[in-house]
C-alpha cells in the first residue's frame, strides 16, 4: 500500500489481471481486457484477436521484424454505445440469416477444429447446439423486421487506442478498390461513401535474404540449445523463432555491417 495506490486493486476485481499487470499494461489493453470481460458475461461476440505468424517475410524474402500502417485515421459515425435497456429499430435481411443456417456446421467446426483446438468429435452435445443456434437463427430470419432491446454494442472506435485498432485489424476489412464499388448496390455520387486515404506500409527486416535465413535455420538444427543442451527440434515454436531471429541478426552484423532495414 506504501509504494501501490489502492485503486490499482480495486481494478484488479474487474480486470482479469495481477496488480503488477494492471500497473504496468497502458490504458488501451486494460481498456481491451475489460471490454472482452464484459463480452464474456453477456454473451456478447466479439472478432478474435489477429496472430501473427512468428516468422513472416516481406516480398523479397526477409525477414520481418514488426510491420504497421501510417496514414490511415478511423472515423465513428455516431459516437457512443447503444445501450441494451432502450428500444431500436432493426430491418435485418431473412437471406443473410439464411445463409448463415446452411453454414452453420462449417462455421462451428472452423470455431471448434481451427480455433479452439479440439476435435469436434469429442463435442458429446454438438448436435444439441447446433439445433439451439439454428432455432435462434430461423426466428431471426421469419421476423426481419424487430424492435426490441439489443445485446448489440456500438464502440466508439474514435476513442480506441491505435495498437488495438491495428491488432484487430479493423481498418484494413475497410479498404476497397474500384472493382468492390463497381459491384456495390450503394456506388452513388450522392452517398458520399468513398474516401480515398494514402496507406503507407513501415516495415522492420533483416538484411538477410530467404536462402540465408533457411541456411541459419538448418545449422541451428544440427546444435543443441542451452544449459541442458536441448536439440532444436524439441525447442518451443517461440523459443525456436527467437533462437534464428538472434543468430540471423548475429550473421547480418558480420555480413552486411546492420542489423535491421527500414522502409
């Protein structure tokens, strides 16, 4: 209490997180952790978080070490949360609910096999879910037309960190070119719907080309790894990508006098 103010436990009963934690993550990814808390409580879905691969190369076959979008900014067109105690409007489309009923055993099993990790085989009550998700669904589509109070939350995107932003990669399924317009019902001068914004890609890479990497990455596989000399193979994915990423950095030192390229 002498050197931790109180109210840092006092967040900790809301934020799954330690004390340490809670003092030393920013305000967005507590601001992250508390939204997906109150996700989970009232069955609210969320998009899952974006994961990167632990080696991923540019074009020309480097090496990646951190990659960002500058340029981009993030508009809210009406700002605030709809609250789940009031009553809206809702004109839903009974095709897209459709669609979602013939897929709904593709979508699961991606959510079960590829995402959660499981084999869908071990679910003993797949069925019975299946058939609780389609009734909600077929009600939903019979009834297009509701009012009712939602369990649907608008986040104020404008007030949401950058890194956040960028993690769960909410501007990029925004882009378009011309050939989405050209297909799009709403392609109207009047709907004022285009903005043309001037991306730029900023990328970290090793100097090191793709052949020198896989060199690196071969030697590594012929040694064994720290105090109790543990052949790579048996290594971590993590551990394996951080022991090539040191060496590499090491042999572009000597071979190409840097470390790190910019661009």
């Amino acid at each position: 209490e002498k050197y931790v103010h109180m109210f840092i436990f006092s967040l900790c009963t809301i934020i799954p997180m330690g004390p340490e934690d809670v003092l030393r993550k920013g305000s967005g990814t507590l601001c992250e952790a508390l939204l997906m808390v109150e996700a989970c409580t009232k069955s609210i879905i969320c998009p899952n978080k974006q994961k990167d691969p632990l080696a991923k190369f540019t074009p020309k076959g480097n090496l990646l070490e951190s990659e960002t979008y500058i340029g981009g900014k993030v508009e809210c067109l009406e700002t605030g949360v709809y609250r789940s105690d009031i009553e809206y409007k809702f004109d839903m489309k009974p095709e897209g609910f459709q669609n979602l009923i013939d897929n709904v055993d593709r979508v699961m099993t991606f959510a079960i096999e590829v995402e959660g990790g499981i084999d869908r085989r071990k679910i003993t009550n797949y069925d019975e879910i299946k058939a609780e998700i389609v009734e909600k669904l077929e009600l939903l589509r019979d009834r297009p037309k509701r009012m009712e109070t939602p369990y649907v939350y608008h986040i104020d995107v404008g007030a949401m960190y950058p890194n956040i932003i960028l993690t769960n990669r909410l501007q990029p399924s925004a882009i378009v070119d011309d050939a989405t317009c050209a297909a799009c019902d709403f392609n109207q001068a009047r709907n004022g719907c285009k903005r043309k914004m001037q991306w730029i890609w900023r990328g970290d890479y090793n100097p090191a080309t793709r052949g020198e990497y896989d060199r690196t990455k071969e030697q590594l596989s012929r040694e064994l790894h720290g105090e109790d000399s543990v052949p790579f193979h048996e290594l971590g994915d993590r551990e394996q990508a951080a022991a090539v990423s040191d060496r590499l950095k090491l042999y572009s030192k000597n071979a190409y006098k840097k470390t790190k390229v910019t661009e």
